[in-house]
C-alpha cells in the first residue's frame, strides 16, 4: 500500500498535485472502451472485498456503527461498483442517438447528419457523508457513478473517519495501479479548506455531496458562484413523513406502530431515510400502542459533532409548546441518547411548520394527530422537498390527491413499506426537490446516478472515422442506439 497515513490537512501544494494530476488523467479515462472501465470497477470492488478484515473494525472504531452493518454496508459498496459495470457494458447509458441526412425532412428543409451522444464531465469532487462510511464515503455512489461516467475523482474524506477514509484510499490506489491506471483518476483530500478549494479550481466539472443543509447550501453556492458555475449534486436533508390513513389504523395500529418504532431508530435514527413524522387518526390505537411499546435501548450516536447537533435539535422540539413527550427513554439527552417520541397535532404543526418539520438526525421523531382525513393533503403541501413520503393504507383508501401531492414534494413516494430501505437497483430514485437535494433532475442511488457526471454533445456532418464509436454505423463498442428516432 501507499504510505500515506497521516490525519493532517491537505496542503496548497499537496493539493495542486492532484488537481493536476485529475486534469492530466481525465482525457484518457474518459477514452477507455466502456467495458475497460467495467473490468477497472470490478478490481476495486475486489480490493475492497480482500481487504474486509482491515476496513471493517477501522470503521467500528471510528463510527460506533457495529460489525453487521458495517460488513453489509461494505456489501452494498462494492454491489454498487460491481453493478455499474454491468451498466458500462451495456452501453445505453451512453444514450447514443443517430439522425441519418434526411433531404425530405418535413420540417421544411433538409436534416443534416446529426449525432448525439453522453460525454464525461471531467474531474468531479465528491464529499464524503459521515453516516455511511462506505457507501457514500470514498468508495460510494457518487465515486462509483462519476468514475463509470468517465471523470476522475478528488475525494474530500469526511472527519469522522479519517483513518478508515486512507485505508480505503490506500486499497483503492493500489487497484488502480495494479491495473494501469493513472494516478489522477482518484486523489484524496483532507479538511475543510482542501475541500472549498478543489471544488472552486477551474479544472473541477462538477461536485457530489451527502450530508447538512447549511454545508450542503453553502457548498452549491460556491460552486454556483465560480466565474464557470458547475453542476452541484447535493443531498442535504429531509423529513420523510408518513401519512396513516383511517382504514389502516383501524386494522393494524399496532402493527404500524411497532414497524414505525423499527423504522424511526433502525442504525439510532441516522439514515437520511428516517421517517421524522408519522400522522395518525386521532382516537386512534397507534398512539396508545407507540406510548406502550419499549423503546430500544440507548445507542452511541456517529461523533460529537452528530450527538450535539441531536441533543440540540431535541431540546428545541421537546420545548416547543405545543409539543409534549409521547415515550422516552431515561436519558434522551444522554450520549449515548435513548429514544424520544413526540407528539403534537395537525393543527399545531400547520401553525408551526419550520419548526416542527425540522429534520432531528438520530432517534427521534414527532407523532401528528390529524381528525379528519381530508387534512392530509394540507399537511402534505406544508412540507419542503423530500427525500421520501409514505402512505400507510389499503386498496379502498381515497388518496389519490394526497398521492398527487407527494409526487410532487418527494423523489420517492411508497404504499405500505417503510423508507428506511434504500436498494441499489436501476428504477431506485434517491433525491427530491430542494431541500432534499440541490438538484431535482438527479438520483444519488441506482444506477441512472451515472447521468449526473455526463454532458450530451452532438456530432453534425462528421465522417464515419472521425466519430465517436458508440456513434459510428458499424457500432464497434456494440451498444444501444436510436437510429431515425427508432431503438
């Protein structure tokens, strides 16, 4: 492995060795066949597989998290690069379209030969997330897609696990090397400043980020405010609520209640999928069943800086005056906390949406009794964008203006399942309207995330020899092509 192990911050110098060096390699990784690029993912997957033994108690030491979830995380991981090579041999991401010179064309002149095809970006800065030290750390989605995509990578590695960040990036390197790659494609940096650097350096295409809306904001403006403005994928916060409907609650209260209960503390309430608020009938039986069930018990939140951001969160809804606590463990403030329901009405929360709504990162989340269902559309339009909304119901259930809604304030819109799954597949939308992420077009998950690190250009005129070969007619890479408007 290579020798770097050190914690400190990336320096000015240090840094501009892989600016230039990201620059240097990002024309002959964007010109590598699609499938060379595949085989180059699965061989980092492989490292990382190897090196199991090494990442996983790192990563327990650094996080809190536990064996399990981390060994399945790390899974999940190299699942994801594994399934982005499928992706590259393909091809149709590439979504290479052919328009033949059509003299005839009705439009009432000539259509010249067009072409049009996906292009790499060029070099991406990704910042690492906290709460998911692998897959949305160094090796995770945002690393997989904007690689797959062509575009080498500057990593920003988060401060919660510095020591599991250069392990990953000393795994990674080496497979890289291994297999003839050149030592722009990946780069890793330290701190803060490092990070707010690299992503205003014009020879940075893009930016990928999971984790706070203030950082997340601050770091879309900066990109936003560069002379050249670049695409800044940003996942930044969300609520996720679920809505119960009056037919549900009736026949499964308790159920709904205890799988809520699973759901809001599953990994202690820190997965961006955690539903924060669940509505329910007033009068009905999930209320008396979530104040019945015991509550896990306390679990080590990821770092100080994520337990103090929850402690505080916490005392401002639990003081709230229309708030009071529905359940609780002894020592809600704690660290580690033990888990706290709270409960308020639909009234009071329509009176005090930005502070009632507002995302608690951890175990928490804020029960609403609604009378009549009818009210649920109100409440669903007093939410910002997010990540998630569920409807917990059945078949006979009136709901299609409350669906209606939810479409358009969440990414992802689920019937009686719980968000806090999030599965690497290619239909799975992971991203929603401002403040879930900074942009609406664009999914951190799945593989249609590869999209965010592409431009389209379009070739006019040009002879076959000069062309792309996903564009050529004897179509050498062998991928999809629409030709005259017909796949």
């Amino acid at each position: 492995m290579s020798s770097q192990t050190a914690f400190n911050p990336t320096t000015a110098a240090e840094l501009e060795v892989i600016l230039a060096s990201a620059q240097k390699a990002a024309a002959p990784w964007a010109a590598l066949r699609p499938a060379a690029r595949a085989d180059i993912l699965d061989a980092v997957a492989d490292a990382l597989d190897a090196a199991n033994e090494i990442l996983v108690p790192l990563a327990m030491k650094e996080t809190n998290l536990t064996q399990a979830r981390l060994t399945g995380e790390l899974k999940r991981t190299t699942f994801q690069l594994r399934l982005f090579g499928e992706v590259l041999r393909d091809g149709a991401y590439l979504d290479a379209r052919i328009d033949h010179a059509d003299a005839n064309w009705p439009m009432g002149a000539p259509r010249p030969d067009l072409r049009r095809v996906f292009e790499p970006l060029g070099p991406v800065v990704v910042f690492a997330a906290s709460n998911f030290p692998f897959a949305f750390s160094v090796a995770g989605g945002d690393t997989a897609s904007a690689w797959a995509a062509g575009n080498p990578v500057i990593l920003k590695a988060h401060s919660g696990h510095p020591g599991l960040s250069l392990a990953t990036a000393n795994i990674i390197t080496d497979a890289l090397a291994a297999v003839g790659v050149p030592a722009g494609v990946f780069g890793l940096v330290l701190g803060t400043a490092a990070g707010a650097t690299a992503l205003q350096d014009p020879r940075v295409k893009a930016g990928g980020f999971t984790g706070s809306i203030p950082g997340g904001r601050a770091l879309f403006d900066m990109a936003n405010q560069r002379p050249e403005p670049i695409p800044f994928y940003g996942e930044l916060g969300s609520n996720n609520p679920v809505f119960v409907t009056l037919a549900a609650a009736a026949e499964r209260g308790a159920e709904i209640a205890a799988e809520f209960v699973g759901s809001f503390t599953m990994g202690a309430g820190q997965f961006c999928t955690k539903p924060g608020t669940l509505f329910v009938p007033r009068g009905s039986d999930i209320v008396q069943s979530l104040r019945a069930i015991e509550l896990p018990a306390p679990a080590t939140l990821l770092n100080k800086r994520i337990q103090d951001g929850y402690t505080e969160v916490l005392e401002a809804l639990s003081s709230h005056d229309e708030v009071s606590v529905l359940s609780q463990g002894s020592n809600p403030l704690a660290d580690p906390p033990s888990p706290t329901l709270l409960l308020t009405t639909a009234e009071d929360l329509l009176s005090h949406p930005e502070s009632l709504q507002a995302e608690c990162f951890g175990p928490t989340a804020l029960v609403v009794e609604y009378t009549n269902e009818s009210d649920l559309v109100a409440l669903a339009e007093s939410f910002e964008g997010q990540l998630t909304a569920t409807i917990i119901g059945n078949e006979d259930c009136q709901v299609a203006s409350l669906i209606e809604v939810l479409a358009r304030k969440a990414g992802r819109v689920l019937w009686n399942q719980w968000p806090t799954g999030v599965s690497v597949t290619y239909a799975q939308q992971h991203g929603g309207p401002y403040p879930a992420t900074t942009s609406v077009g664009s999914t951190s998950v799945g593989t249609a995330a590869i999209s965010r690190f592409l431009r389209p250009v379009a070739y006019q005129g040009f002879p076959q020899d000069l062309l792309p070969e996903a564009l050529q007619d004897a179509n050498p890479l062998n991928v999809p092509q629409m030709i005259n408007g017909v796949r």
